[in-house]
C-alpha cells in the first residue's frame, strides 16, 4: 500500500445540497419548500404541538389531576370474617379460595387483613398478613403461614 493509493469512502463525497440557485440545479424557485404556507417564508419557526392555531391536542383532552402510582401492589384482599365460614382444620390457601370465587386477581398476591372475628381452628396460607389477622388466627388455635405464591 502507498500514500497515492488511499481513497476517501464513497460515502464521504456526496456534495450538500445547495438550493436557490437557479432551476437547472434541480433546487431553484422554491428552494425545495414547496409553494406558499408558514413552512415556506424565512424565519418560519413552528413550536412542538402547535396546530395552526386550533385548540391543541394538549388541550382539547381531558386534565388528569393526582398522581398515579405505577409501581402500586395491588392485593386480593380477604378479610378474617369470609374465613369463618369454612370448616375446623381446613387449610386455606390461594387454590382454594379461587375455586370458592372469593379472589378476583389472579395474578395479584393474596393479603389476610384482620377486619371482623373467627372462631374456627384453620390454617391460612398466604403472602401477607397484617398483625391483627395473624393475632386473631392464632387466638382461635390456628396457625397463618406466609407462602410466596407469585403468579405470572
């Protein structure tokens, strides 16, 4: 290889573009702007969303007011009272209360929270619990067990 032999990339000769100069360099008249409207005058600057002067998109929706979490847990949530009603010694988990129509989410954890009272010796398994159902189960002889039972 020699000095003389080295060329610049294909790429790297194309010419720019220069308009306004006559008909005949294929960029003339209207520079390649097109004919008339704001776009085509000097100094024509349109700000991001601006429509003509009709009431921006922006606008024309509805405002969204708060803030929303997009990283919010949603739970099922089953309160102590809907456990009542099964049987002494039953184990309860999340196959179990799906079957019996009391969750709604499938793929959402199960939470015990510990809203009325239980009378029933039972064994609850779940993702979480708050302290009061955990309290309340273990006052009636039973026992709450946390299973991470992940849904996909």
């Amino acid at each position: 290889m020699r000095l003389c032999d080295i060329k610049p990339n294909i790429s790297s000769l194309k010419k720019r573009k220069r308009v306004g100069r006559g008909n005949s360099s294929g960029h003339g008249t209207t520079s390649g702007r097109g004919s008339k409207g704001q776009k085509s005058r000097s100094g024509a600057k349109i700000r991001p969303g601006f429509e003509g002067g009709q009431m921006p998109m922006s606008r024309r929706i509805p405002h969204l007011r708060g803030f929303k979490n997009t990283r919010k847990k949603e739970f099922n949530i089953i309160n102590i009272s809907k456990l009542d009603k099964f049987n002494d010694g039953d184990v309860i988990d999340f196959e179990l209360l799906a079957s019996k129509g009391l969750i709604m989410k499938e793929n959402s954890p199960l939470k015990i929270l510990g809203n009325g009272s239980i009378s029933k010796k039972i064994t609850v398994k779940a993702d979480y619990f708050s302290t009061s159902a955990i309290k309340k189960i273990q006052d009636a002889g039973g026992t709450a067990e946390v299973v991470a039972t992940i849904k996909k």
